[in-house]
C-alpha cells in the first residue's frame, strides 16, 4: 500500500504527517506538564520516545496507520495523534461505488482517532 503523505491544516492546528525530525519536539512535550494526559493510555517515556515513533511508522509503512505530529499553525509541536484501525467494509452488491478520496491510496469507510496527547 502506498503510504499517505497528506497534512491537515487548519486555523489552530496542523496535523503534519509524523517523521523522525519531530521526536525531539514530542519528547519535550511528553515530558512536560502531565496533567492534560490524565485519559491517554500510551505516552511515550524518555527511554520510550524512539520506540514509539518507531512503531508508528512502522504501522503506517504497513498501511496500518497514519500519524501525525500534532502542531500549531505556527509548526510547534504539541501532542501527537494518529488514525488507525483502517476499515474498509464489505458493501452489498447493489450499493453504488464511491470515488476514491485523492488523498489516499484508496477509500475507507471507517478509521478510529487514538495515540492522542496533548501540552497544556
């Protein structure tokens, strides 16, 4: 599967597509003030930070999940966030097809929103 390389840009944040440059920014972030990750389940630790990013991208090479470095509009980097569980169903034969998205590789009709944390 052909990896997405989209960005989604708004007025108060950017979601830019995860890479190794934005690890320092996420460490720094993750080892920040916690009290706003009191409902995320997976925040990466100092020793951690290179395995997580690690694993995101290896998710989203299988075409598993798309991470993101979660940003303000200037670039800052503040959390990060990633779409996974990529579901495509099975529709009944008499369901008109939908054009594929022109941002992905092909259309799903479903995805969850996790690995989210945030600074204050």
């Amino acid at each position: 599967m052909t990896t997405p390389n989209f960005e989604l840009k708004g007025r108060r944040v950017w979601l830019q597509p995860l890479e190794r440059r934005h690890e320092p920014s996420l460490l720094a972030v993750a080892q920040g003030d916690r009290s706003t990750f009191g409902l995320t389940t997976v925040l990466p630790t100092r020793e951690g930070m290179a395995s997580y990013v690690d694993h995101a991208l290896r998710e989203r090479d299988a075409g598993r999940a798309w991470p993101f470095a979660t940003c303000l509009p200037s670039g800052e980097v503040v959390g990060s966030t990633r779409f996974f569980d990529l579901a495509r169903f099975d529709w009944a034969q008499s369901d008109p097809p939908r054009p594929p998205d022109p941002l992905v590789a092909r259309t799903y009709d479903g995805l969850e929103i996790g690995y989210t944390f945030l600074a204050p």
